[in-house]
C-alpha cells in the first residue's frame, strides 16, 4: 500500500488500507472458528475490542471504504485506516 | 433536518476562522448545531495576526445562513475556567454535546538551538494542555449524551520529525498520546476518540510572511509569494499539489464525528496528501 502511494501519487492515484476487527461474516462467524475459540477462554479476552462491541458489521466497514474513494478524501492516500473499536489501541 | 450529523451539537475550539470555521459551516451543512470558542486575540510568541472577534462573528453569521443553531463565546483554551464555563453555557442553550473538535492550534518557528521558553510554554499551553482542556470540559457532557466522538487536530509533524519547529512537532506528538488514552478511557463510555494529521492547509497560519520566511529564507521578502512558495509545499507531498483546504480536513471531522464511523476510535488519520509515506528524492 505505502509503496503504491508513493508510486501513484504522480498520477493522483490514491491508495490506502482498511484494518478491520472481527467483522460478522462467515470468515468469522462459523462453527470451526467457534470451536476454536471455545478451547480458551483467553483467546476470546485477548480478542475483545475496546469499545463495548462484540463484533462489527460489514457496512461498517464498507462505509470507510465508501469515504475513502469519495472525494471527501481526494488528499487522503498512504494511510492505514483501522476500523476496529479500538482493537489495536489497546494493546 | 437530515445530513449525516442531524440533531447532534459540535463544540468546535479555534473557530472564529481556519479550519474551526470550515469545521462549524461543513458540520452544520449536515445538520449540526455549534458551540463554537475561540480566543479572538493575539499571542506575543506567535508571528501571524491571530483571530479577531469580527472573525467569530463571521463563523456566526455563516451558520445561523445554513439554519442552524450556534453559541459562540470568546475563551481562550489555556484557561480550563473559562473555556468549561464557555462550553457548560453552550450546553445549557443547546441542551447537549455529541462531538467535540479540539482545533485551536498557533504556529511559530526556530531550531531547538532558537527557541525561546515563551515560544515553547505558548506552544505547549495552546497546542497540547489546550486540547487536554477541550477533552476534559467535554466528556461529563458527552457522557450525559450516551457516547459521542472526539477528534483532535494533530499534524503530519504528530507522527515524524521536521526541522525549525521541535516545539509544535513535540506538542502535536504529545497530542496523539493523549488521544491514545482518551480512546481507551472513555471506550466503555462509547465514546470515540480519533486524531487527524493534515499536512500543509490553506489558512492564515501557513499563507503569512513569517511561515513564508521558514520555506523561502534564500529569497528576498517581496518574491515570497503563494504561487512561488506552492512548489516547496508541495515538495512535502506525494500528491502533486501544494496544501489542501481546509474543507478537506472538515470532511475528515465530519466523517469521524458521524455515526459511519460508530466504531472507529484510537486512530491517527492523516489527510496529508502522502506526506507521511513519501519517499525522499
């Protein structure tokens, strides 16, 4: 990503990164997932958001990505944008 | 009223004009009322003309043109006293605060071998204790609100070194600390907090002779103009272009402060045209 930003910001290319925490879709919501974090329950701690908020719902992060692209955000390119109530803050 | 921030109240620091008047007209083109502080006055240490009260009353005019609510008080964000009394009368008037922009900021330059104490307690005092301030009088409000979402005004120089202004580079650093812990104490409480790194905006602080002085110090004052300093602001980005307006950082408010953003929080969102990761040469 950084490197493309460099590469096509000439061009006004923008180019950027969405880091969501776990999202409610089938890659997370699924049986072998649950099971697996079933095994230890400080799995399920060290995963927990900071805001109040199990999980996220994909239009949450469809509306980064929809910013992101709008001109809302011509001069916004190169960054890493997380989505994730705070998940990351945390550590 | 519809927008993307109907029925929500903004108080907004630095507002008479810049980027806090950009913030209070965008906020209130989506449906936001305003509660809108700013000093109106000038400080020794700072070498550009700062705010005057005809400024914030200008913010005034062109809110109350779009319909909207404001409350507009002169407090200098140094002074928690004043500044909480300011926000606490704008509350009673417009009954609640969901998102705050801490944007008052001042610019002065010098080596670290330069500057003076004044100049660094001025930049510490307005750049950093004043957000500290902003957050503080703001969150029993936001709480009473049920949540809301906090943005501060850092900087491209919050998160990278740059030469002749260690003092606004340490206190915009200082200023993504205190957003770091403001995200997590106040995350239970569903209130967010998120701070936005432009690079070069097109305001008073960065179009004044002084700021001129520190890109251009091999040219003689006359030739320092906008359309001959445009191509050394735009060395800094990535981006072919030589600053951003200032309604391309209300934009970045306006989309934290919204609800498409409910579950961003703890992030540094520059808006810097590349700035950050451009490469040398």
């Amino acid at each position: 990503m950084r490197s493309y930003a460099n590469n096509l910001a000439p061009h006004s290319i923008r180019v950027n990164s969405v880091h969501p925490t776990g999202v409610n879709t089938p890659m997370i919501v699924n049986d072998a997932m649950q099971e697996f974090l079933a095994q230890d329950p400080a799995l399920s701690n060290a995963l927990a958001n900071a805001l109040p908020i199990d999980v996220l719902q994909p239009v949450d992060i469809s509306n980064a990505v929809a910013w992101l692209v709008s001109d809302d955000a011509r001069y916004v390119t190169g960054v890493t944008l997380p989505v994730d109530a705070g998940f990351t803050n945390k550590k | 009223m519809s927008g993307r921030v109907a029925g929500k109240v903004a108080f907004i620091t630095g507002a008479a004009r810049g980027q806090g008047r950009s913030h209070a007209i965008r906020l209130a083109q989506e449906g936001a009322d305003i509660i809108a502080v700013d000093i109106c006055g000038q400080l020794d240490s700072v070498p550009y003309a700062m705010s005057t009260p005809d400024d914030l009353a200008e913010t005034v005019k062109e809110v109350e043109a779009l319909d909207r609510r404001i409350v507009a008080i002169q407090a200098d964000v140094r002074d928690y006293g004043t500044l909480k009394a300011a926000l606490d009368d704008g509350v009673a008037q417009l009954e609640r605060v969901d998102i705050v922009s801490a944007n008052a900021g001042i610019f002065s330059f010098g080596t670290a071998e330069e500057l003076t104490d004044e100049q660094w307690k001025d930049m510490m005092d307005v750049n950093l204790m004043g957000v500290w301030h902003t957050a503080k009088a703001a969150i029993p409000h936001l709480r009473a609100a049920g949540g809301g979402s906090i943005v501060l005004t850092s900087s491209s120089a919050g998160l990278m070194g740059m030469a002749n202004i260690g003092h606004y580079v340490s206190a915009k650093h200082g200023v993504v600390g205190l957003m770091r812990t403001l995200a997590l104490e106040l995350a239970p409480d569903m209130i967010r907090v998120n701070s936005i790194h432009p690079t070069t905006v097109n305001t008073d602080m960065i179009q004044n002779s002084a700021a001129y002085e520190l890109f251009a110090p091999d040219l003689p004052a006359g030739e320092r103009t906008a359309e001959v300093l445009g191509p050394r602001f735009q060395a800094l980005n990535a981006l072919p272009i030589p600053w951003v307006e200032p309604v391309d950082i209300s934009n970045a408010v306006l989309f934290l402060a919204s609800d498409e953003a409910r579950y961003i929080t703890g992030v540094t969102l520059p808006v810097d045209a590349g700035s950050l990761v451009k490469t040398p040469g």
